[in-house]
C-alpha cells in the first residue's frame, strides 16, 4: 500500500471488532489504522494537510469520550473525513442525533460486511472530493494574501467589470499604472484571463 492509498481510521475499545474491520479492508486493498479510544486517536492525528481521503468509523459506546461526543469535537474542528458510526447500543434518537451532527451513515452491529465496505467506498469518494475542493481553496487564498492592498483594490474594480480609466479614476491613479497592477494580479493569481480569474474567486467564495 502507498501514501495515497485510501485509510479508513477505526475508533472502537472492541479488540475484536478493530482487527476484523482492519482485516476487511485490507482484503480490498486499503489501509486500516484502528484505535481503542478517542484519546488515543486524537493524540494520532495528524494535521488535516497530512490526512489523505478515506474515512472514519466511531463506536458509540467507549471509555472516557463516547463516539458521538468524538464526532461533536472533530465536526468543531472541520475534520474533513465522512464519520460513520457503528454501533451495537443504537436506538432511533441515537441515530437521528448522529446523522443530525453530520454522520455519513449509522450502522448497527451485527452489519453486513458488503454494506460497511459499499458505504466505506462511497464515502471516500465524498471524501476526496471534499479534500481537492479545500486544497483548491487554500491555494486561491494563498494566491489572494500575495496581492498588495492596491492589487486588491484594482481587483474589485475589474471584477466589478469597471474599465480602466475608471478605476484610475477611483483610485487616483493613472492608467498605466492600473496595467500595470492587472498585470502583476494575473501573474499572482496564476490566472490565464479574466474569465479564469473570476471562476477562480467564485469556487473559492
């Protein structure tokens, strides 16, 4: 398995249980790292930059912070893993609080080994999808703080579809010099055209 192997991360203080979901995800090729509490898991986790897609299945029921108080902290934090808890204690109120919170599925044990892996598969493909989306817009962020506050004040005015002498006159300055910033704000931005640019700053809103 390599560093971009999906990782499916295991919360569950049932030895048993961790080692037979481990051993089921191993048989289709992913990656498995298990826990026997939230302590020990958060002590693990890495910052989000370092996480690949994947997933994170919660017991309910464990020693010190149960799954669905886990799930309550990660979901403060913006972890970006779909959380699927599985539990042998649930009942309705149990579960609409989890999905409520933001759970991608809750399942009760004893499962059907297909139906954990098909919803595992599935929520890696949110997962990634999630994951490309804020890489994208971090990038966008770290390409608009390169921008001085005149850069910036020259892009309101071309995204407002103002034209040049427009915003040199705005900003008393002259036309030459909005150019020059139009250009220096394309060279920053990494932006091929206007039309780029703008769909670049609309996916990061």
């Amino acid at each position: 398995m390599t560093s971009t192997t999906p990782l499916i991360l295991i919360v569950d203080d049932d030895e048993a249980m961790r080692n037979s979901m481990a051993f089921l995800f191993a048989s289709i090729g992913l990656a498995a790292q298990s826990f026997p509490d939230a302590a020990s898991f958060l002590a693990a986790l890495p910052p989000e930059n370092q996480l690949r897609p994947g997933a994170l299945i919660l017991d309910v029921r464990m020693p010190g912070m149960s799954g669905l108080e886990l799930q309550r902290l990660l979901n403060e934090r913006g972890f970006p893993l779909p959380i699927l808890i599985v539990t042998g204690h649930g009942d309705v109120p149990m579960a609409v609080q989890a999905l409520k919170a933001g759970a991608y599925d809750f399942i009760e044990k004893p499962f059907k080994e297909q139906y954990l892996l098909d919803m595992v598969g599935s929520a890696i493909h949110v997962c990634a999808d999630t994951m490309a989306r804020r890489h994208r817009e971090r990038s966008i962020a770290d390409r608009l703080a390169r921008l001085s506050r005149r850069e910036r004040e020259v892009l309101e005015g071309v995204l407002a579809g103002k034209l040049n002498k427009v915003i040199a006159y705005e900003l008393e300055l002259s036309v030459k010099t909005v150019e020059a910033y139009r250009a220096s704000i394309m060279l920053k931005m990494e932006a091929g055209s206007l039309a780029e640019l703008a769909r670049m700053l609309a996916k990061a809103e």
